[in-house]
C-alpha cells in the first residue's frame, strides 16, 4: 500500500474533498457537520501527510496550491465510487418520490422545455417539487458540482466544459409581429427588413446589437433597433400590442394566435439547446428519471 494512504484515513480524504470545494475551513467545517477546530486539525494532518500547504491564504478566502488542484477531480471520482459501492442500489419509483429538483434555465428553456414537461411530471411524480432559478451560465458547472442545481439548460454553443449535456432540440431565428402586421404579409426585402423598428432580446441588459446585425453587416447593412429587453415573455407582449418586429426563436412563437412569423430575409445562424448535468448526478436513479422524462417532453 502506498505510504501516503498510510497516513490517511478516509474521514481526511472526505475533509480534503469538502475543503477543495468551499475553499473556507469554517464553511467546510458546516459542511461536514464538524467544528472548526476539528477540521484544521485534520488539515494540518493532510498537510503533512501530503508534504504540501494544499491550501494558502488568499484576499477571497483560502487559495488551493497546484498539488491541491491536482487532487480535486481524482479524489471526487474516488469517493463518489466508494460512496456507489457500499450504497445498495435503489429503484427510483416517480409515484412514491419527494425529491426538490432545482433546475436553472433563461426564460426561453422554461417556455420550450420545461413547461412542456410540467404536467407529465406533475402527472407521474405527484409528490415532487420544481424549483427554476436563474443562474449565471458562469455560475453553472459549480452549481452542478456543488449541487445547488440538478439540471441546467442552455445554449450549445456556451454549454459549459466538464459536464455531461444532451441535445434537446436546433432552433433556427424567424422574423416576427403581430398577427396582421401590415409589414408581413409576405416575405419582406432586405430593405423593407431594414426600415422596420426592431426590438431585441439581451440577456446581459441594454444591448442593441445580436447575431441578426452580424449578418447584416456581412452585407453592408444595418436595422434599426429601437427597444432592449431582458425577457422573451415581455417581448412577446410587445410585439403582439405595436408594430414592432424581433428575431426571434421559431418554438417560442409557433403556438402565439397574437403573433405571426415569417420568413427573414437574411440568414441568421440557428443555436442548440442543450441539457447540462454533473457526474455527481449521473448515475443517481432519479435524476435519470428527470433527465429522460423532460427529453421526452420536448
């Protein structure tokens, strides 16, 4: 056996994992359910038993040397492993569970994913509770870790690294107003195109400018945007009471009798949406569940 595991036993390598994670030993300490003493003391046996500091004080709390970062992933999978070994396999039945899930999506995965999985999942697992947030696409791969979130939902093409994700479904961009808009009857010109008053969607807030004005000016052109919202809810409600018009997702208004969509003039890439989830959660029964029940919804 190697010298080092000589040195250590498992409620050490259990402190380090939750020391890795909080970077704080007083939040590590609340995390194990242990004093704060007590879990110094077990640092300082890591320390030695390891040859190296591990953690270093930082301006934000304690900073993880290289040997430390070195360890996380490894260690995670090794106690995650032990965790599945010595626990019996359970089958998960949706008409008897309890379970919180906490799911994070922008408002355009809740209109195209979620609500169309609600009522199944109301149907099947009667005794569950949905909680959606938002949540920063920085903030996710550690709220996935640490398992603040279940699931998450967004772009493909921000999806974040060191996740497993599936394709929910490729969205492509149509040209919308209300129904009777006197601009779209018909395909509009990029001319036409370009005279409209536009509204747009921007996440971050205040921004004039999307995928539609990059296409655009591969052409020399520009549109007019006259309105900035955060929210796809509230720029349907716009458009469907002004003549304003948007780019937006085909899905989010194929079922709107207030709106109606036509062809744009000009190609504007598509995106995917994917579903995001933590090895932490991979296996686990009813997460699977969950997973494959919203796939199924789509």
């Amino acid at each position: 056996m190697n010298n080092v595991l000589r040195r250590l036993d498992l409620n050490l390598l259990v402190t380090l994992d939750a020391l890795l994670v909080e970077h704080n030993v007083t939040r590590a300490a609340e995390r194990l359910h242990l004093s704060q003493p007590t879990v110094s003391i077990q640092l300082g046996k890591l320390r030695e038993a390891l040859g190296d500091p591990l953690l270093l004080p930082g301006p934000r709390g304690m900073r993880p040397t290289a040997r430390a970062e070195a360890l996380r992933d490894p260690l995670r999978q090794a106690l995650d492993a032990l965790a599945q070994a010595v626990s019996a396999p359970a089958v998960f039945d949706p008409a008897r569970a309890s379970q919180t899930w906490r799911v994070a999506s922008f408002d355009y995965g809740e209109s195209t994913i979620l609500l169309p999985a609600l009522a199944g999942l109301r149907a099947a697992a009667p005794g569950t509770r949905l909680a959606v947030l938002e949540v920063a696409p920085a903030d996710m791969g550690r709220q996935l870790e640490q398992g603040g979130i279940d699931l998450a939902f967004h772009v493909g093409d921000e999806a974040i690294g060191g996740l497993h994700r599936r394709l929910m479904f490729a969205e492509q961009y149509v040209l919308v107003g209300r129904t009777g808009h006197p601009g779209l009857s018909r395909r509009p010109t990029l001319a036409e195109f370009s005279r409209f008053e536009h509204a747009i969607v921007s996440p971050d807030g205040g921004g004039f400018r999307g995928v539609t004005d990059s296409a655009l000016s591969e052409r020399g052109l520009s549109r007019r945007v006259v309105l900035s919202v955060p929210h796809f809810l509230f720029l349907k409600s716009v458009l469907a009471s002004t003549d304003l018009v948007a780019m937006l997702p085909s899905r989010l208004v194929q079922d709107d009798p207030r709106l109606q969509q036509v062809e744009p003039p000009v190609a504007v890439p598509g995106f995917e949406m994917h579903m995001l989830w933590h090895e932490r959660s991979h296996r686990d029964p009813a997460h699977q569940w969950l997973r494959e029940h919203i796939a199924a919804s789509v």
